[in-house]
C-alpha cells in the first residue's frame, strides 16, 4: 500500500517544474523534464491513485500544454515520454478533464502527435517505426478511455471536439498509409511489431463512437471533411487493389468499416461526391477471408488487448481467447456434427454451392460466431465473414443516404452477365449472395439489393429494355445495361428461390422479389421473362418448404409474389396465353391439376389455414382483373369456391374451425378471409361483364373536336379489369348478355348470404361489387333483380351505422346513377339524391369525397332527364334540382377533394337547368333545347358562379380543372345570356389567366377548351376581343418561354391541339364580331396569322395525304378539319377586307381555295 510519501513526490516534482518556468532566465524545459519527471515517473506513477483527481487532471495539463510547444530535436524523447506517462496514468487513474479542459487537452495531444509525425519517416518494416508509431498509438488509446468517459455522459459538443482531432491526426498518417500497406509487422527474428493499423483502429473506433451518439448535430463543414479522411483512406485501399489479411487488418477493416456505417447514417450533408469512390473500395471486401485463413510464423496470431475494458468495435466481437483449444458447441448444434463432418467444408469458397444454406443452417441464430472459445480457423471465418457483412451495410448505408447518385453504381455491383458463376476478383453483391458459404453475410446481400430496388430505383429501371446481341461493344445505352441486369437478377434470385432451404434467407428472397417484380418493365423484357417467373414460383410452392416451423409463412409470402407477377402492368401476351392453354385443358386432367390455376384454387379453400387462404384469394382476383378474358372458363370454380367459404363461414362455429394467429381474434380471421372471397367475385364479375369505370367518364367530350380528339389519353382505372387480350368468345357474345348470368347467379347464391352480415369489412366489400355493374348488365336484369340493387345500396348509403359501408354505397350510386335506364323511376333517382345529400353531411371526410362523388355522377345524369316528359311534370322536379344546388355549393366550402366533385356537381347542374331570365316583358325566353326547371330565382347562378371564381383561387390543381370544365357547361347553356351577365367578363379573365399562367398543362387545356365553347361573338360580349388576343399570344408563346415539365410534356401536343382549335374558332367568330380593338389587332397580326394559317394548310394536307382513304372515320375526321380550317379563313379574309388589306384578304382566299 502506497503512503502519503509517494504523493508528495508527485507533487514536489510538478511543484519544482513550476517554479523553474517562472524563473529568469528559464533552463532548457527539456532537461528540467527529464530530470524533474521523467527520470523519476516509476515512483511518480505509484502515487497518481493517492492524489485528487483534479489535482492530477490540472498537472496532466500542464505538463501537455508545456510539451505542446515542442520546437527542435531535443523535443523528440521528451514527447515520447510524456505521451507515455499520460498513457499509464489514465491506464491507473481516469483522469477528468471538464468540458472546458476537454478542448485544451485535444489541442495539446494534436500539436504533441504533429510534432512527432512530422519527423522523417523510417521504414514501415523497422523496429525504429515502432517508436514513430507507439506515441500515437498510447495518444488515441488514452482518449478513447476518455471519450468512453463523455459518452456515458453524452455531451454534443465534446463529441464534435474529439472528431476535429482525429480530422487533423489523420492526414499527418496519409503517407504512413501508403508506405506501410502491406508490409510486414513482424522483425528479422519474428518479434512482432507496433502497428500503424492498430494506431488507425483506434482513431477510426472513436471516429464512429462520436458519431453514433452526435451525428446528426456535427456542422456540415466537420461533416464533409469527415467524408472526405474517410474517403482518401478507401481511396488507398482501392488504389493497391488487393487487401492484405492478417490479424492487424481485421481490427482496422472492422473499424473502418464501422466508422463508414456510423457516419453515413448519422451525417446530413451530401454525399453525392464520394460515392464512386466508396464503392470502388468496398467490392474489394466481398471476397475478404473467403481464401482461407493466413499463415502465421509467430505464435501469437490471436492479439488480445488485456489492458483495455473498452470494446474495440461491435464489428469485431468475439475474438478466440485460445486457439489451441476445441471449439465448444452447444448441444443443440451438436447434433449437427455428424452430418457436417461428412460434409466437410472446402478452403475453397467458390466450389460451395449456392443452396447448401441448408448445412449452413447451423449458424444461423443470432448468436452466430459469439463463442469465443473456438479455433483459429473458425475465429478467421467469423471475422472475415462481418467484415463483409460490414462493407455490404456500407453500401446500403450509401444507397440510403442518396438514392439518385447511387443509380450510376449499379453496373459495378450487380452483374449484366453469367450470374450463376462465381468470380473471385470482379464479385458482385449477387456473387456474395449466390457463394458466400455464411447465411448472414448472404442475409446482408439481399438486404442491400433490396435497398437498391426501392424508392427511386423504381422509376429509374423504367427505361430498361432487354435486347439479344452477340456484339458487346465499347459502349452500351444504359437503358440495355439496365435490361442485362434485370435478367441476371431474375437469373439469380429465380436459382436461390427453387435451391435454397434457409428460412430466414428465402422470406428475404420473397421481399426482394416483390421489388423486382414491381420494378421490372417486362413490356420491354424477353416475353417468356414472366411466365417463367411464375412456373418458378408454382414449382416451389407445390415443392414445399422443409421447415414446419416457417412453412406457412413461407408459403404465404411465395404467394405474394404470384400476386405481384399476375398484377404487373400491362398484362403479358405470353402470360395470357399460359393460362388459356391451362384452362382449355378443362378441370379434369392431369394438366390442369398441375397448373397453376389448380393450385391456387387447391390453397383457396384450405380455409382453415387462413393466411394461406388469403393469399391465394389474392392472387385469383390479381388474375381476374389482369387477365380478365380466361375468367369466364373459371367461373363455375369461382362460384363454387365462393360458395363453400361463405356457407362455411355462416354454418360453422368459427371458434373451432379458424385458424388465427395469437395476436388476432378469430372473428377477425374469418371476416379477413370473407372478404378476400367477395373479393375475387367482385373481380371476376367486373372482368366477364366487361366493366370499364363508372360511365361519365365516357360522356361529354369536350375536347373531342377535330384537332384534339386523337390526343385525348386514356384513363386507367385501378379497378377495372385491363382489356388487353381479345377472347373470341367474349367477342361473339351480344353486349347486354356479356355477364348477365353470372351477375344473376352472384346476386341469388353469394351476395344474398352476407349483405346483412355483422362484420363492416365484409357489408363494405358486399356494397362495392355493385359498383361494379356496367348499364348493359343492368338493363339485362329482371326488374326484381334491379329493385334489389337499387335497394340495397340506397338502404345501405342510409342506414348502416358503419362509415366504410355507406362510403362503398355512395359509390355504387355515383355508378348506377350513370345507367339511362334509372330515368324510368322517378322515385328512385329521388331516393339516390337523398341518400347521397345524407352522406354529404357525414362528419368523415372519406365518406364526404365519396358522396360528393357520386353527388357530381347523379347531377351529370340530369342528361337523361332533359327531354323526359315524365320526370318534367313532376311536382317534385323543381325541388329536387333546388336540393342539388344547395348541396353542391355548401360542399364548395369543403376541403378540396370534396370541393372538385362539389365543383363538377355545379357544372352539370348550370348545363341543363333553365334559367329564368325574363325580358322586358317578363316572358321566358325560347330555347330550341329542353331544359330543367329550378324554383329559386337567378341568383343561384349568380352564387354558383362566384362559388367557381372562389375555388380557382384557393382550389388545388384538380378544382383548378373541374372549375374550367365547369365553366364549359355553363357556356353551353342556351338559356344562360352571356352578354348579359355582369359577372361574365371577370369569367373569361380567369379563363385567359389560367391559360397563360397555369403551370398544370391540363389546366390550361380545358381552359381554351371552354374558351371555345359560345356560339357567338356577341355571347363573349366585350370580352370577345381580349378573348382572342390572348388566346393567339397562348399560342404563339408555347413554344419559347415556358419551360415544359416531364410530367406536362405528355400533354404539350394536346395543349397545342386545343388551343389552334380555340384560336380557329374565334378566328370564325371575328368577321361577325367587329369592334375598333379587334380590328387593330387583325390588322397588326395580319401577315402572322397569314402563315400560321398557310402552315396548318400545309400540315392538314400531309396528314391527310398520310393517312389516305383506308379509314372512313380518319377520312371525316380530315373534312372536319378543313372545314373549320376554311371557315377560320374566310371569316378572317372577309374582316382584313373590310379593313382595307386587300392583299392579304386575297392571299387567304386563295389559301381557302386550296384547302376546299
């Protein structure tokens, strides 16, 4: 035991250094070092444990801060040995140095070790470069034991503090790292050596402890030098272009690696700059250690650092404390041994077969490599194996940090060719996942390409496109490469899927394959790409998985990705017809019960295992929706299925019967798989009966003028069935029949049985299926069988307490309300207004969209209602068109999705209600159309119209749009006087300014599309003149100063189509129009409507010289044209004449006899 006598050593000796500094003049510090402290630190170190710590703290300092001010070579064993004294001082007694000491002890170590490591470097392999690098190492060692100290009381700041040190250390060993890579760490007589790596693990282990717990908080500047040390360190690595494996690089390739993962999860700062080359590195570990383990001449290949508690880093756990000795194995492992050892495992990694995970199974807990009791050569096989599992998550780290960037580093790690062969010095992360003989290192390669699929990856592989070529050239388009590596994907992962019995590992191939199937435009792939995914997948469904354990989840998730294939957009012509080949072998032969259609049935009615059922289900209705035409020969096995699962399920006590997981009632279980059920007969019924999408968006073509209608694009709606395929005998068959006894028999065997039951879920997805009817099937229909949709909807949008239930009603009357044949009942189309007016109300904005919804749908089929004698002579006509007006402009001050439909609603209404508009002798005005009447007086138009002019103003994009197609309806009405109107001129300026400003191009379509909707320039009213000017200013502007956007670019051709349709319009208008503005502005731009107008001759002819006579539809879509064309011309002609350009008006007559 220590007495008081040795502290007063220690302190006499400091006491002493002090008073010799302040003298005048001072003796040379670096003998008053030697001979005060360092001649005596044997007896000085004995008493560090008997003095204050902040005694001992403040000498520490001091005697840092005096060395720190080293100058010359006499300085060079004085900093040695006052590293070493810090060194066994903190190895006894922590020292605790305060927040604001913290700083001035880095700054002190800094200018110590930059002292040192600016003196000449010796040779890497000398025991003179052991003294080079002891001091270092002693330095990071006695601040990791610090730092250790502040992380257990996290302080950001002092975080950022110990990372700028390590920033200005490291640059000083760039040169040391070059030099000494590679060399040897033993001498001539086999002693080994201090090492830089073990100095750079170190630095790299505190690199990433400080940014594990700060981060997030580090300044960008810290941040981006940060990357920047790390990546000249893999710009080393990459540069000698082979890693060196021995016990020193483990440690420093562990920390390095886990450095690079601390950091690229934690900074927030770009990193777009550095990752080609962090990739160029980090492949040069995928094959790290799997050569076998390296030969030793010194018997302590195993170091252990018994001085230090601090674990190094959690990439490095595990170590063998005895190499000599024989693994311990755990008895449930030791059962495996037999099998094992007749199966003994090649140094050679690249003979083990990819799916011989099965033996591998045997470390595949989480405690794999834990043990530290093994043999050198498993120690080396799990060390080797996490410092590849180190490397991969430094690449998903680096996909995950800038997705976009990354994209241009997918040739480097995916292969374009022979995935299925093994390379040793080009290895790819699927060379890691189909070879590497350790399941966690395989886990981690699936798991990065994962990361690699999603997010923008997605879009980005859109451009992908397969094209056969036995010439590989120097340059290949990206858009090939991407199709190469779709195809060895698809090669590899499809090879693991029929190989591989790891558990663990296929549920992660399954995920993958989800992405890949969901990424992949197989459109521009090998035809037999898809189909052969899917008998890939059948194949090991029907195969099995050995494991019970996993099996049910296994099996599940192989049955999503069936899913995920049937539901790929567009549907395949060589899927389609494997499945016709399937069913046109009927159900009886060996063909079809070993199809794919025969198993999914077979796994759809195993209802007692219920995710199993579920999935299957899933898959049918995938199948039905996407390939709808070889659901009619599958109907009576629909039917049947349905049958039995909801006989079952209202027969059978489902508490014995269900399986349920532990976390799930079993009620719940049975509704989920009901509902998967009425599911599939909601598909297939939509897919035999043609259904399309609700029947408004088939009506009222706007645009559907000359120029525009070849541009008018197509909708997609989700739920209805892709027509992709023509089916001869779904040709033949007569419209109306096309489904109706199918729809007959759901309706009296299924839809019956469960339209009242208990569960929400299940009375939703019952109601949707009428929304699924199209007006040729209900025409079809019995009138009983009419009266129980009808009823049942309007029964369910009123009465059932649920909101998902009245939400799926609302919808099935916004559809049914479409069909003409409900103008027959009056009382009916009564009672959908009704219902609908209800759900408006509902506190739930997702019942609120719905209803308005179908709010917008019954006010567009007042169409019908316009020449019905019937419904005009009731007396509750003006009634009910007054609570639809009311309704639509209280939704207006909805949010906005409720507000587009509230808007759509309104401009139905304003095109086929008359309005009262009363001369001076108070007489209504004649129309040549019919009209329906309303009660209230003009000023409902009057709101409507203000109602418009609010939601363009505050409305979002889609309102934006419903408000110009509104507009549009409200123009056609002929018993609406334009002219007349005070608020038409502030109308037309929205129109102008959402045609010029809008940065949505089709806004801006619909836009001059309602422009071109009066008849008559008088109907513009003053407005006509501003009307033209800036619809010709549109035109003439379209093409130089907005820049076009790829999601408007789609739309450009449209937008220029509309508007030379506008424009051609008003150009008719204008000789009948005459004003001093307009005519000023046709006598400005004579000459330049003078050639637009030759140049859409000239454009006209080609296309019509194009297309020919082979078409009488394309022939009287041509005559269209040029008689608006001549009609534009003539009128302008016959203005410019009465403007005295007599040349001009000459010019375009001749121009007209040309197009006539």
């Amino acid at each position: 035991m220590f007495t008081a006598a040795s502290a007063g050593k220690w302190r006499t000796a400091f006491l002493s250094l002090r008073d010799e500094i302040s003298t005048t003049p001072q003796p040379p510090v670096p003998r008053l070092l030697q001979e005060l402290i360092f001649s005596h630190s044997d007896s000085l170190l004995s008493a560090v444990s008997l003095l204050p710590p902040h005694e001992l703290t403040s000498d520490c300092l001091f005697l840092l801060d005096l060395v720190s001010k080293a100058d010359g070579p006499d300085w060079i064993p004085v900093s040695l040995h006052t590293c070493q004294l810090i060194h066994d001082v903190c190895a006894r007694v922590l020292v605790q140095p305060s927040s604001s000491s913290w700083p001035l002890l880095l700054h002190s170590f800094a200018s110590v070790l930059e002292f040192l490591l600016r003196q000449p470097m010796p040779s890497p392999s000398s025991t003179a470069y052991s003294s080079r690098i002891e001091p270092v190492i002693q330095c990071f060692e006695t601040l990791r034991r610090l730092a250790a100290l502040y992380h257990r009381n996290s302080s950001h700041p002092e975080n950022i503090h110990l990372v700028k040190f390590v920033l200005r250390i490291i640059p000083f060993l760039h040169h040391d790292l070059v030099a000494s890579y590679g060399c040897s760490n033993q001498d001539s007589t086999g002693k080994k050596l201090l090492s830089l790596w073990d100095a750079m693990a170190l630095a790299f282990d505190m690199f990433g402890g400080a940014f594990s717990v700060s981060g997030s908080l580090f300044p960008n500047d810290v941040s981006q030098s940060t990357l920047e040390v790390l990546r000249k360190v893999m710009d080393v690595l990459a540069s000698k272009g082979q890693l060196v494996e021995d016990r020193s690089m483990w440690r420093f390739y562990s920390c390095l690696l886990d450095c690079v993962h601390g950091v690229l999860t934690n900074i927030k700062c770009p990193v777009s700059d550095h990752v080609s080359s962090f990739i160029a590195a980090l492949r040069m570990f995928f094959c790290f250690g799997l050569n076998g383990p390296p030969q030793f001449s010194h018997p302590d290949v195993v170091h252990k650092d018994k001085q230090l508690n601090v674990k190094l880093s959690p990439l490095i756990s595990g170590v063998s404390k005895n190499a000599d000795n024989t693994a311990y194995r755990p008895p449930h492992l030791r059962k495996r041994d037999d099998l094992n050892s007749k199966l003994p495992m090649s140094s050679d990694w690249r003979r083990l077969p990819a799916h011989d995970s099965a033996c591998s199974d045997v470390i595949s807990s989480d405690s794999d490599f834990s043990d530290n009791d093994g043999s050198f050569r498993d120690s080396y096989g799990a060390q080797s194996s996490k410092v590849r599992i180190a490397a991969i998550v430094c690449i998903q780290d680096l996909c995950q940090a800038d997705s976009k960037s990354f994209t241009t580093q997918w040739m480097a790690l995916v292969p374009t060719n022979d995935v299925l062969k093994p390379r040793k010095f080009e290895a790819t992360l699927m060379t890691c996942l189909l070879f590497d003989p350790h399941l966690k290192v395989r886990m981690a390669s699936v798991s990065a390409l994962s990361t690699m699929m999603d997010g923008p990856s997605s879009i980005f592989l859109q451009v992908a496109e397969y094209k056969e070529s036995s010439k590989h050239g120097s340059f290949m388009p990206l858009s090939n490469s991407l199709g190469l590596i779709l195809m060895q994907l698809h090669t590899g992962i499809l090879h693991l899927v029929q190989r591989d019995n790891n558990g663990r590992l296929l549920i992660q191939l399954f995920k993958f394959l989800l992405l890949l199937l969901s990424s992949t435009p197989y459109s521009r792939m090998p035809g037999d790409l898809l189909p052969k995914v899917i008998m890939s997948l059948h194949a090991r469904i029907k195969e099995g998985f050995p494991f019970k354990n996993d099996k049910t989840g296994l099996l599940v998730a192989a049955i999503g990705c069936l899913t995920a294939a049937f539901s790929t957009f567009p549907p395949q012509m060589n899927v389609h017809n494997m499945l016709l080949d399937e069913t046109s072998a009927g159900f009886d032969g060996c063909e079809w019960k070993s199809g794919v259609i025969f198993t999914l049935f077979r796994f759809a009615e195993q209802y007692s295992d219920a995710p199993t059922c579920i999935e299957a289900l899933q898959v049918l209705r995938a199948m039905a929706l996407n390939y709808p035409t070889v659901v009619s020969a599958c109907w009576e096995r629909v039917s049947v299925l349905v049958s039995k699962l909801l006989q079952f399920a209202i027969v059978e006590d489902p508490g014995t019967t269900w399986k349920a997981s532990v976390k799930e009632p079993v009620g719940f279980i049975g509704d989920k798989i009901l509902t998967a059920a009425i599911k599939v007969l909601d598909g297939c019924l939509r897919a035999i009966s043609g259904f399309k999408g609700s029947e408004d968006l088939h009506y009222d073509r706007i645009m559907d003028t000359p120029f525009t209608s070849d541009c008018i694009r197509s909708i997609r709606i989700s739920s209805a069935p892709s027509y992709g395929f023509e089916n001869p005998e779904f040709g033949q068959e007569p419209l109306f029949q096309a489904g109706c006894f199918q729809w007959s028999e759901a309706i009296r065997k299924h839809i019956v049985l469960v339209l009242h039951n208990g569960s929400a879920v299940v009375r939703s997805t019952v109601v949707t299926c009428f929304a699924g009817i199209t007006s040729s099937i209900f025409v079809s229909f019995s009138q009983q069988e009419r009266d129980f949709v009808t009823s049942s909807v309007i029964n369910a949008a009123l009465h059932d307490k649920s909101p998902s239930v009245r939400s799926a009603a609302c919808r099935a009357i916004g559809v049914v309300s479409c069909f003409p044949e409900t103008s027959l009942s009056v009382g009916i189309y009564e009672k959908f207004i009704l219902a609908v007016e209800a759900n408006t109300r509902d506190p739930l904005i997702s019942v609120r969209v719905t209803a308005s919804w179908a709010l917008a749908n019954v006010c567009e089929a007042l169409r019908y209602h316009v020449n019905d004698r019937s419904f005009e002579g009731s007396n509750t006509t003006s009634q009910v068109v007054d609570s639809l007006i009311e309704c639509a402009l209280r939704l207006t001050e909805d949010g906005d999705k409720v507000k587009a439909n509230a808007v759509r609603a309104l401009g139905s209404i304003s095109k086929y209600v008359k309005l009262r508009c009363m001369t001076s002798n108070d007489e209504v005005l004649p129309s040549v159309h019919h009209y329906l009447s309303c009660a209230v007086d003009s000023s409902w138009l009057e709101r409507t119209v203000q109602a418009f002019l609010s939601c363009v103003t505050t409305g979002n994009v889609k309102v934006q749009w419903n408000v110009c197609h509104a507009l549009s309806n409200l123009f056609s009405n002929e018993t609406v006087k334009l002219q007349d109107m005070d608020w038409a001129p502030s109308v037309f300026s929205i129109l102008l300014l959402l045609l010029r400003d809008a940065s949505n191009f089709k806004i801006r379509i619909q836009a001059a599309a309602a422009l071109a909707v009066p008849v008559t320039p008088l109907a513009y009213g003053r407005s006509f003149p501003d009307v033209v000017k800036g619809v010709w200013h549109t035109l003439q502007n379209l093409n130089s100063d907005r820049e076009t956007t790829p999601t408007n670019f789609k739309y450009k051709r449209s937008l220029e189509n509309q508007l030379t349709s506008t424009m051609l319009h008003l150009l008719s208008l204008v000789s009948s129009g005459r004003c001093e503005a307009l005519t000023d502005f046709l006598l400005k731009k004579a000459s330049f409507l003078e050639e637009w107008l030759r140049g859409l001759c000239v454009t006209v002819k080609e296309e019509d010289n194009a297309s020919g006579s082979s078409s009488s539809t394309s022939t009287s879509g041509e005559k269209q044209k040029k008689e608006l064309v001549s009609r534009a011309i003539r009128s302008l002609a016959k203005s410019l004449e009465a403007g005295h350009i007599p040349e001009i008006a000459l010019k375009l007559q001749e121009l007209d006899g040309n197009v006539s």
